[in-house]
C-alpha cells in the first residue's frame, strides 16, 4: 500500500511540473510583450531592468525556464503586479476559503447524492424514481453561476434570511483560525455558495451511485445476502451500497477536476474570496504572475484530490493489487 | 442531381448502420436511425426533447428576423428618457438592461451563438478524441501507453482555470472561445472511445480480418468504426451540452466575445451591472433559455443511448 | 405428513404484456432427512421452483397458487418479515453461481458470521467458532475465513458457500446445481462431501440439476420436469429400473454410458414449449415419439405406475414397448422429421 502511494505521489509530482511547464511556455508565446507575464511593464525602467537580469528575459529560454523551475520549487511565484506583495503570500490568505467552500459543497452533495443514488434505484421503476432523475438532469443543465445568481435574488434579497456576498460581513474583525472559521458569522456566509456548489456536484454523484447500484443489485451476491435471511436494510446498504461505491470514487475523483470551474464561477457570483475568484481578477486584471501561480495551485489541488481518490478506491477494493 | 444526394445518402446510412456481429460470424445488421426512430415514438420524452430542439434550431437560424430589435438598440419612452431596467411589458417581454437594452432580443440572438458553439465545439472535440480513443484502443502497446499518458495529463488541468488562462493570452473571440473549449474537451470522449474499441479489438471477427491481411486503416474504418459510431454520436450530444455550458461560463466571466450575444454575456452585464439581486427578468430568462436547450440535448441523448445499449430500448 | 409437503404449487411471472406460468401445479413430499432430486432442461421451472420456496423470486414473479407446507406450517403467504426469519435457519440454499454469490469486498468468515448473527442471538465470538466449524465439515482450513472470496479457488468458494447453509443446521437445504461450474473432479469430491453432511446433520435436500446421472448417485428420489409440469417421480431406483414417461427415456439417451462408447448419443430433437401459451395437452406432446390424438387434447395427471411411482402419461401400460422403443435412434428420428413436416405444414 505505501509503494502505492508513493508511486502515486511521483507522478503526481511529475505532472505538476509538466503543467507547469505548459503554463511557461504558454505565457512566453503570448502575443505582445512576452516579458509582461514576469515582470510588471508599467514600473519605472531601471526596476525593470533588474527585474529582467532577474528572471533571465534577456536570455535564452532554457535559461528562463530553469529560472522558473528553480522558483517554483522554492515556491516563488514571483510578485504580484496588482497588489505588490508576493504571489506565495496571496494565494495562501485565499486558498484556505477556496478550500473550504469545496469541501462543504462536496460533502453535502456527495452525502445527499450517494444515499439519493441508492435510494432511486432501490425504486426503481417507480414515479419517484423518473422524478428524481428528471430532477438531476435539470440541475446538470442549469449553468451553476445562474443558479447561484438565482438563489442569491431568492434567499439573500427577497426573503433576506441570508447574506448575498462576501465571506464575513464588513468591518468583522478576527485574528485566529477559529475567530475567522468557525463563527456563526461565517457561517451565514457559507450557506448559500456551499449549497449552490452542492447543488451543482449533486448530479453526478446521484446518478453514478444510482446507475452503479442497478448493476449490483443484479448480482448474485445480493441475491445471497438475501438468501440468508438478512434484513433489507443491511442488504442495501451494507452490501449494495458498499460495492456500488467503488465507481462512484473513480467517476468522483475524475469529476473534482470539472468541479473546480464551478467553484471559480461560484466564488465569482457570491464574491467568496478564494484562489477561483483571485484568477479571474489577475487575468482581467494582466497580472499575470498571480495568474499564473493561481492556476498551478489549483491544478495541484485537483491532483491531490484525484490521488486521494485512488487511494481511497484502492481501500475500499480489496482486488486492487497493491 | 438527385441520384448524387441518393447516393451520399446511401453511404451516410451505410456508415450508420449499426452492426451487431454474433460471436458465431453471422452477421445481424439494424439499421441504428430505424432503432432511433421507434424508440422515438415511445419515449415521450425524447420526443420532447426533439422538438424542443427543432425549435431551437429554428429560432437560432432565423434569428435575426424573429428578434424585434438588435440587441445593443437603446430604447427610450415617451419623454425621450432611456427606459432602463423596466420589467417585463408587452414592448419588452423580457424587460431592458440599465441601459435599456431589450433583452428579449437579445435572448433571441444568443440562441444563435449557443448552438454555433456548442455544435462547433462538439464536432472538433468528437473528431478529435474518437480518432485519438480509435488509434490508441487499436494499436494499444506502445501507441496507447503514450497516447493515454498525453490523456492523463490533459485530465490533470482544471478546465475553467485553464481556460481563463488561455483568456489572458489569446484575444477575446468566438472562434478562440471554441478552441480554448476544445482544447481540454476531448480528453472525455478519448477515454470512452477508447474502452469501447478496446473491447472490440478483441473480437475474433477482428483478428479473422487481420489474418486475412487486411490492413489497418481498412479494419479501423470497416469495422471498428461503424461500432463506435453510435457511441460517438452519444458522446457528442453530451459535448454539445458541455461546451454551450462552457461558453456560458466563459462570457459570464467577462473572457467571451464582446461583439457577440450569447446568453453567458448576457449574464455578464447582468452581473457587472450589480443590477443582477434586483432585476430578475434581466437573470431568469438566459439562465432558463440554457436550461431547456440542453435538457431538450439530454432528452435526446437517452433515447441516442438506446441505441447504443439495446438494454434500454422500449418495445 | 410429510416433513416437506408441496401441493399444486403455481408460480407465475409476469413477462411484457403476458404471463408465464413457469411452475403449473406440482406436488411432491419429502420426509425429513430424504433428497429429492429434481431434474430437467434449462426453463422446465425446476430453478423457479426453489426460488420460490426461498420466496425469493424476482419482482415479476410470484407465487400464484398452490401451497407449501414445511414442517406443518404454511410458507405461502407469510409475512416478509416471517419468511425472512425462515431463510438460513430453516431453508438454506446453495445456488448455481456460487462463484459469485460472496461478496467480494468482505472476508468469507465475515460473511458466514453476518449470517448467523442475523437470525440468533449469539455473540460473534460464538459466531466466528461456529463458523471454524461448518469451515471443517466441509475441509477448509480455519485461516480461510480470513481470506477474501478473490483469493479462493472456485471449488473453495463452493464449500465456502456450503458451508453457510450450514451454519444454522438448516431442516432443508436446496441446491441448485451446486456443481455445474466446476471440473468434473472437483464436482465428484463435493457432491460426495454434501451427501455425506447431509446425513451427518439429518437435513432433507432438493438437489437441482440438469445432469440425471449425477441424481442416480447421490439422490433418494428424483422429479423430472418439463415445460413447468411434473412429468415423472419416483425413487431413484425405481426410477433407474423402470422408467415410465417417454422424456425420462429421452433423457436417459441423452446421458453417454462408458461401456457404449462408440455410439453416437441420441438427443431428443426440438425445444421446450413456450410457456407464454402453453400446450392444451401434454407439455411433452410435440418431441413425444409415441404421442397420439389424446396426448393432444388432454393433459395427463399424474398417474400411479408403480408403488411410489408416479408419471403423467396416458400409456403407461405401454412402457415397456416404449422402453425398447426409445433406446433406436429411428424413434428419434422419427420424431425430427414430424416436426420439419408440421412446421413445414404450419409455417409457410
């Protein structure tokens, strides 16, 4: 198990630098300026000048590049041009937000959608059954920044009972982790994105763990689990649901990468302040060093996802050999 | 003249042709548009989903005429003041924009560029990964290991992420919203197409052609293709959907083409505007408009996968 | 009183716009501690049948009349939660695929444990040793209970599926082709291993099986089926010695002696009736080489040849003649060309 994981965790490793590369090269074949993705054009020339020494722009693009690399494994990402403070610095105050409106939304939507899953093909054939899969198929249609858009007009504006933005109110002071966190406060503000980003992860799950669960039922084992008399409940759950799970991680752990747009288009509706939000502004706003560290951030998050993914299949599944 | 249409007809038909082949050599052809069209008539629905879409289609070609006015046309009343954010009239079934646009025409001439993108897109992503999944399945050893390896790190980038980035570098325009939504998509269907020719290279049908000397383009077209066709043709209704989803994302983040209405840009004023927690006729109808159009994709899709996985099919 | 009574048992699936009596009337009895084995081609109902004693028959099947009486109690038509607390205690069932019947994320000992621990209320510690125990009835070592099902070869699966019928000391156990995935020398070394437990824990047993030689060596009584009807019960030796129903001499050709080698087998030509729109007469009437006008018409019950000994034919007085008869390939034959004839007739 442990050679697993470490095999795993180098090719993980292997493919940050592989998309690191890619972004490298990506903003040195822009069109215009290509020194602009490094260093900021609108600083007064003899900054710029050191700034250019610095990063090697004057050189070949070997160079350039093993600048890069040997900046981005002590992680320096360079400096923002907007806010003139380290990349590094920034995404760390804005990556524990992102974080945590991800793991909320997916905790709601994979508890709700897994035992949703099961419970519609443990009725199958029925009303509820073609309701509640008429009911995911809208909400996989319905883009998620519109409903976000949608529930804020609802719940925040008509019926007020929650805030529209922002991940604490205005002038709210708090040092520690837990005075910023893990206060009533907060929370409010979490309610509404974490249940439209719920909203959004819902449908897959759902519809995997109810697809996964039709071809276990029909297995022989179920009928087993019933021959010896076992109480319905622990035959659907214990038995169905347990082997119905394995697909639901793999098909889980293939969609967080999908499911990162849909943060960044939340974290953009309801002004959460995350890495998704942070993107979006560095991009419009050519500040491209932020841009840049941003997005190897992200991508790092969603492969650390996929591995523990794998691993958590690997647990569930004696049969994977490890 | 005629015949020449009857004759491409044939063939398309002929590519069609859905072929299951007994383990035994037989040969049972059905022909998938007939399978399609029986289920059609019992799976109501389909059948919705199909006109839905019929509509679409036709809103979307004669857009510009059905639209009452263009969408960056200011309106203004009686006592010549701009008529901003009014709700929804008779004039304006849809209601104006702060700066009194009218947003029933716009609603209407994002029909247009939804299924331009979302078709566009679709076909390149299909084409792209069905031949990438055909070559790697086929081959497999060397080819598919690498092959699959370029996959795996395609599904290693966040789609939205990536695509913003790409924003940042290239200029803002439909055709570069159409790559950059095709860039990564094609990773999915690569990966479908691939297990399916995986399972069908192993047939001994596919081997008898090999002894026989076929070559390999000749087995990839002949037989392996008309197999994943149907499939391909599933994947692709769900590409469709997938990259209007996309492009909407896209301009609602202030990424797509300004000189083009799409309902995403729609709702990107709306946003921008801060006018979006007040004017719900501004909000509601984009976000309703994507929502039926692709449920109506869905609908079609199932009865697409009946086709596919004769499980499914109603008698 | 038979220890197992079984009277005009009807099951029924409902199949499209149609329904499919798959079971149509059959009685037999079994005393405590007998086997009974029940033989047939694929769809004759036998399996339906033992589904339907579990009651565990598929959502579009049901037991439509008739009644099943196990013990003196009544089975049609309790309550789920009874025939629930019936299943592994009193009925265990060790089905075809046994392969696939454990499931493949939880150790084999988990299993048997869960089993035991859902119908008493002994600790698991108890559980686990009972386990250990049936585990050696059937010759599979302690340290196998820790084993997951992926790890055990398929006739170690199927003891291990054996062996939790067992744990409960069930009064009827049924088996359904326990050993038809096997290699014949395994299957050799387990039936013998079942007969063997059976006598040991006294438990009656309906064997299911589509091999009529494997019945001859290990059954006390045996039931043939066909097209959902029974067409001849009897003992084993009875029935060896003199068989009565002209399918029981079919099947008897189909089955290759080792002294006779060289012959060619002889198959009975054609296919089980559809059971949609059953036959008006006899199930068997169509291959029936000695079929006549009546055969037809009416459907034979069944009648009593022998002591004991019961077949549903018109012309069991004849059987003799039909004994000799049905060994000639010619009989057969006869039967292949009347049918090309009559489709030829019929179809086009």
């Amino acid at each position: 198990m442990a050679g697993y994981i470490i095999r795993r965790l180098l090719i993980m490793v292997l493919m940050i630098l592989l998309v690191s590369t890619m972004i490298f090269l990506l903003f040195r074949t822009m069109p215009g300026d290509p020194t602009a993705s490094m260093v900021d054009p609108s600083i007064p020339s003899e900054a710029r000048q050191a700034l250019l020494e610095r990063y090697g722009l004057h050189e070949s693009l070997w160079t350039q590049y093993t600048i890069f690399m040997g900046d981005l494994l002590r992680l320096d990402f360079g400096s923002s041009y907007y806010y003139n403070r380290p990349v590094l610095q920034i995404i760390q105050n804005r990556l524990p937000a992102t974080l945590i409106l991800m793991f909320t939304a997916m905790l709601f939507a994979y508890l709700i959608g897994i035992f949703g899953g099961a419970w519609m093909a443990w009725k199958r054939g029925t009303k509820l059954e073609s309701t509640g899969i008429t009911l995911s198929l809208i909400f996989r249609s319905a883009p998620t920044f519109w409903v976000g858009m949608m529930v804020i007009l609802v719940f925040a504006v008509r019926l007020g009972w929650f805030p529209a933005q922002g991940m604490r109110t205005t002038g709210y002071e708090g040092t520690t982790f837990g005075e910023i966190f893990i206060s009533l406060d907060f929370l409010r503000h979490l309610i509404l994105p974490a249940f439209t980003a719920g909203l959004y992860f819902l449908a897959t799950p759902a519809l995997i763990m109810r697809n996964s669960m039709l071809e276990v039922l029909s297995e022989d084992y179920i009928e087993m689990a019933h021959a010896k008399g076992l109480p319905e409940r622990q035959v659907l759950y214990r038995h169905a649901a347990r082997n119905a799970l394995l697909p639901v991680v793999t098909a889980g752990a293939l969609f967080i990468g999908m499911a990162i747009g849909g943060q960044v288009l939340i974290e953009v509706v309801f002004s959460w302040p995350g890495l998704g939000r942070e993107i979006v502004q560095a991009v419009t706003r050519s500040d491209y060093p932020l841009a840049q560290g941003c997005f190897i951030i992200l991508s790092t998050v969603v492969m650390v996802m996929n591995l523990i993914a794998d691993v958590v299949y690997a647990v569930l599944d004696p049969r994977i050999a490890y | 003249m005629i015949d020449i249409l009857r004759r491409i007809g044939n063939k398309i038909t002929q590519l069609i042709t859905y072929r299951k082949i007994h383990a035994g050599g037989r040969r049972n052809t059905q022909s998938a548009l007939s399978i399609f069209f029986t289920n059609l008539k019992q799976d109501k629905l389909a059948l919705v989903g199909v006109i839905l879409l019929i509509c679409f289609i036709f809103v979307g070609i004669f857009a510009e005429t059905l639209a009452p006015h263009g969408p960056r046309d200011r309106h203004y009343d009686e006592q010549g003041q701009i008529r901003r954010l009014e709700s929804p009239s008779a004039a304006h079934p849809f209601g104006t924009t702060d700066v009194g646009r009218d947003i029933f025409s716009q609603v209407i001439l994002g029909t247009r560029t939804a299924l331009l993108v979302g078709f566009i897109a679709a076909l390149l992503v299909t084409f792209v990964g069905s031949v990438v999944g055909i070559v790697s399945g086929y081959f497999g050893g060397i080819v598919d290991s690498v092959l699959m390896r370029i996959v795996d790190f395609f599904y290693a980038i966040p789609f939205i992420p990536f695509v913003i980035v790409l924003a940042a570098i290239m200029r803002p325009s439909l055709w570069n919203v159409i790559l950059a939504v095709s860039m990564l998509s094609w990773r999915t269907v690569a990966r479908i197409v691939r297990s399916q020719v995986l399972s069908i290279s192993r047939r001994p049908y596919i081997k008898a052609a090999k002894i026989a000397g076929a070559g390999h383009v000749r087995i990839m077209f002949k037989y392996i293709l008309p197999n994943v066709i149907p499939l391909v043709l599933l994947e692709m209704a769900f590409m469709v959907n997938w990259a209007i989803m996309s492009e909407a994302s896209i301009a609602f983040l202030g990424f797509g083409d300004p000189r083009e209405t799409s309902w995403g840009q729609i709702l990107h004023m709306n946003f921008v505007s801060g006018y979006s927690r007040i004017a719900w006729w501004w909000t509601a109808p984009p976000g309703l408009a994507i929502i039926l159009l692709l449920v109506s994709i869905f609908f079609l899709a199932r009865s697409l996968e009946a086709v596919v996985d004769p499980r499914l099919r109603k008698r | 009183m038979a220890f197992l009574e079984v009277k005009d048992l009807e099951i029924t699936y409902t199949v499209g716009n149609g329904q499919l009596r798959a079971v149509d009337g059959v009685s037999f009895s079994l005393e405590k501690g007998e086997s009974l084995g029940v033989v047939g081609e694929s769809g004759c109902g036998k399996t339906t049948i033992a589904k339907g004693l579990m009651q565990l028959l598929p959502k579009n099947g049901r037991i439509s009349g008739g009644s099943v009486k196990l013990n003196g109690r009544e089975l049609v038509g309790l309550s789920k939660e009874a025939v629930r607390r019936h299943r592994l205690k009193e009925i265990a069932m060790v089905s075809q695929s046994a392969m696939n019947s454990l499931n493949p994320v939880y150790t084999i000992g988990r299993q048997l444990v869960e089993g035991i621990m859902a119908h008493t209320s002994i600790g698991k510690h108890a559980a686990y040793q009972r386990a250990v125990e049936v585990f050696q009835m059937v010759g599979l070592e302690e340290k196998r209970l820790k084993n997951y099902p992926h790890q055990l070869s398929g006739g170690m699966k199927q003891r291990a599926v054996i062996a939790l019928a067992l744990t409960l000391d069930p009064s009827l156990i049924i088996a359904d082709e326990p050993t038809t995935a096997l290699d014949v020398v395994v299957q050799d070394r387990i039936l013998h291993r079942i007969i063997k437990i059976q006598k040991e824990i006294n438990s009656s047993m309906i064997f299911i099986t589509h091999d009529i030689s494997v019945v001859s060596e290990i059954c006390e009584n045996i039931l043939v089926m066909y097209g959902g009807k029974v067409m001849e019960t009897a003992s084993t030796s009875s029935f060896f010695r003199r068989p009565y129903h002209p399918y029981s001499l079919g099947l008897q050709n189909a089955f290759p002696v080792i002294t006779e080698i060289t012959e060619e087998l002889i198959s009975i030509p054609g296919s089980p009736p559809n059971l949609l729109s059953p036959p008006e007469g006899c199930r068997f009437y169509e291959r029936c080489p000695f079929a006549e006008e009546l055969c037809r018409k009416e459907p034979p019950p069944l009648y009593e040849a022998e002591p004991g000994h019961y077949a549903a034919c018109h012309f069991l007085k004849k059987a003799d003649e039909f004994r000799t008869r049905a060994s000639k390939r010619e009989t057969w034959e006869a039967v292949q060309t009347r049918m090309i004839r009559r489709e030829a007739e019929e179809g086009y």
